[in-house]
C-alpha cells in the first residue's frame, strides 16, 4: 500500500471556450449517475430487474466572494447567449490545492450557462458580497491529475 497525500482544494478555476472565468472558493455537483429503469417479470416474484440506462451529469454550482473577476462571467454570458440561442463551448476545471498548483482537471463537453446570481446587499448585515454560478454540460470529456 502506498502513502499518498489527501487532495485539499483551496480553489477551483474555469475556463469555458477561451474565457478565463477566475477562481472560486466553492465547486457543488461535480458527479454523474446512471439512470435506471426498473421491469419487473411475471411470475418472478423474488427481485425486479434494474436495467441500466443514460449517464447523466449534474450541474456544477461554483461561488466565491464578489471580485473584478465578475465582469468575465458578464463577457462570457454576453458572447454566448447572443441572439437567446446558448452556444455549447468546451469547459474546464481545475482544483488547485493550497500553493496554488493544480490537483486534478476535468475538461467538459458542451458547457452552458443555467443561473448567474450576485450578491444581496443589507446595510445592517455586513458581510462579503458572493456571487455563484451554475452551468450544465454533457459530460467529462477527460480527467487528469
């Protein structure tokens, strides 16, 4: 058995198409399952058959503290929701680890934006301002460490 280090993310960074989105402190829904469909036999009685479907990927939801970096989800958004029509552009994410280098990388297919949501602002509940971004995509292309 070999001694290998744990993989603590500090960040993540997204590149989608050839906008460099930034970094962020948050990455939810990276994952993808199998769907599966359930027949069940007449005259068997003692289990149901589990009939393996589609692989399907869940959106990832990234978020980090309100930046400059903003203005190039704005960019990107702008560029590829022209004309109401999403344009599908590879995508690519990577988990740096606590001196910044990177630890794993996945490159996606077919990447779209889903929900952009900015910051709520209270004068009488200081706190940092987040914002968060959810995309879809078709799938892990690669994964490479």
């Amino acid at each position: 058995m070999t001694d290998q280090p744990f993989a603590v993310s500090s960040m993540f960074q997204l590149a989608i198409g050839t906008h460099q989105l930034g970094s962020f402190t948050s990455c939810d829904g990276l994952g993808c399952y199998t769907e599966v469909e359930e027949r069940r036999e007449g005259g068997l009685n003692n289990h149901v058959w589990q009939l393996p479907g589609r692989l399907r990927y869940t959106n990832l939801t990234l978020s980090r503290p309100l930046t400059q970096e903003t203005t190039l989800i704005w960019l990107w958004l702008s560029q590829v929701n022209y004309s109401n029509k999403p344009i599908r552009l590879p995508g690519q994410l990577v988990a740096l680890g606590p001196n910044g280098r990177p630890l794993v990388r996945w490159a996606l297919d077919g990447v779209i934006p889903v929900r952009w949501t900015g910051p709520s602002f209270a004068a009488d509940q200081p706190q940092t301002a987040h914002e968060t971004l959810e995309i879809a995509h078709n799938g892990f292309v690669e994964m490479t460490a």
